[in-house]
C-alpha cells in the first residue's frame, strides 16, 4: 500500500466523529471492546465494531487478544506522520519568528537602555 493510500485511510477514518471519540477513549487508555460499547449506549456493539474495523485498517487502533478480551490501543503514529508533513513545518516556521522577535526586541531595549 502507497503513502498515499495509508493517508487516505487516516483521513476517512478521522472523518467520522464516532472514530474520532473511540480515538478520544482510547487515548486515555486501552479499553476492551465491551468497554468501548459502553462508551457510547446510542450505539450497538455491531456499529462500534464497525467504527473499530475502520480505525484498524487505518492503523489508528492495534487491537490485541488477552484471554477472552479484546483491547483496543490507540497508535498515534499516523496522526504524528500528518503531524509532520503539515504541521511541523509551519511551527517550526512560526517558532523561529517568535525567536527572531524576541531578539529583536532584546536588542532595541539594550540600544534604550545604553542611551
């Protein structure tokens, strides 16, 4: 599967604000499918499953068997590679301003103050 593809997947399974809510549970911590269920009662368990398929396809959820349970893990790794492509460069952009700003202004209030 292509760069492209693995991005489209995170985007479509972040377009649907269910995922992005089981996403939001899970970054506070694992949770079996039961008690992602329980997360969200407008839902049945066959709708939740669903949502959990999307996400995992994306690679945004890693499901793991312990026993009889299921936990769902968030992976963030996607999110940090949109992160990285978009994001980063313009805050790294807007960093450096900020820093060019500050020197400046330390520098005019030294020109001040030695006046």
């Amino acid at each position: 599967m292509s760069n492209q593809d693995e991005l489209n997947q995170v985007f479509k399974a972040l377009s649907h604000s269910v995922r992005r809510s089981i996403c939001d549970e899970l970054k506070v911590r694992p949770l079996t499918t039961g008690q992602l269920v329980q997360c969200f009662p407008e839902l049945d368990r066959t709708t939740v499953m669903q949502h959990l398929r999307v996400l995992e396809k994306a690679r945004l959820v890693v499901a793991v068997r312990k026993g009889r349970e299921r936990f769902n893990y968030l992976d963030a790794m996607p999110i940090q590679a949109i992160h990285e492509r978009w994001i980063g460069p313009h805050a790294a952009r807007a960093a450096s301003n900020l820093s060019n700003l500050k020197l400046a202004l330390e520098q005019s209030q030294d020109a001040e103050t030695a006046s």
